[in-house]
C-alpha cells in the first residue's frame, strides 16, 4: 500500500487549491465569465483551505495531536465552503425571479454596507448568482466547488488525523 508523509499530503491539499484557483482565474480572465457574490465566497473558502494546507504543510507537526488540529481546522473551512457551494446549488435550482437579487455588485455592496450585512445579503438575496454560464458533464461550477471541497475535507481527515505521524 503507498503512504504519504503529512507534509507531502498537505502539500498535495495545497496544490490542488491552487490549481482550483488557478481555473477559477482562467474562467474569469479567459473565457469570461464574471464571478457573481457566492461564486467570490466559494474562492475565498477554497483560499482559506489552501493557505491551511500549506500552513500544515511547512509546519509539518511532529505530534498527532497537531496535525489533528490542522485536519479539524481544514475540515471547518471545507465545512464553510461546501456551505456556500450548496447555498449557491440551490439558489441555480429555483426558477428564475423567484430568489431576490442583491442588486449591485459585491464591491459596490462592500462600500455601502458593513461586512456583516454583506455577507447576509448575498447568502440570503442572491438572484444573480442563479444564472448558470458554465457546466461540465451537466454539472455547473458550484458543484465542482462542492465536490472538489469534499473531497479536500475528506484528504485533510486522511492525511492529518486518520494518519499516523510519517
């Protein structure tokens, strides 16, 4: 059976964050698709996973009990961000005009409002965010977010706290 060290495991967790954001960048800058409010939530919880990983992964805790707690840290951002993602999934399920839209974009929103407010108008008020403008295998881009952070939680679990230290 092939086993990986935690460092090379966390290191793992990081690339394939960047590499999610990497495409993120490319569909925004190259094939033009402008990120609507959830969709920049779901890059900041992918974000926060990666810089987790890469935190793990040059820290490289000798004790279990560390790594438990970067796995139990990974996981809670990987929680946040499959939250977002299946908000967002529900949201591209209702039919049009039936979820009320935030009205202005998220930096305009930022400038007039506080953070908090923000954050609760666009989980809860996110019209825009149904348009789907891209999918793959019939799937849009929300739930590759879901299932690639499912699968990033599942990883974390495996390398740092089902694992023994390496």
């Amino acid at each position: 059976m092939l086993t990986i060290n935690r460092r090379v495991g966390n290191a793992l967790g990081f690339l394939a964050c960047a590499a999610l954001m990497g495409y993120a960048l490319y569909a925004q800058h190259v094939l033009g698709l402008e990120p609507c409010p959830l969709c920049i939530f779901q890059r900041v919880a992918v974000i926060a996973v990666g810089v987790l990983f890469l935190i793990a992964a040059l820290h490289n805790p000798a004790s279990n009990k560390g790594a438990l707690a970067y796995g139990v840290l990974i996981d809670l951002a990987t929680l946040v961000g499959i939250g977002i993602s299946a908000r967002h999934i529900w949201i591209q399920a209702q039919p049009p005009g039936s979820v009320a839209a935030c009205g202005a974009d998220l930096n305009y929103l930022l400038e007039i409002m506080p953070v908090t407010d923000v954050i609760n108008k666009v989980l809860f008020g996110s019209g825009e965010c149904g348009k789907i403008d891209w999918s793959l295998l019939g799937l849009s881009m929300p739930w590759w977010v879901l299932i690639s952070l499912v699968a990033l939680g599942a990883w974390a679990a495996i390398v740092n706290i089902a694992a023994r230290a390496k």
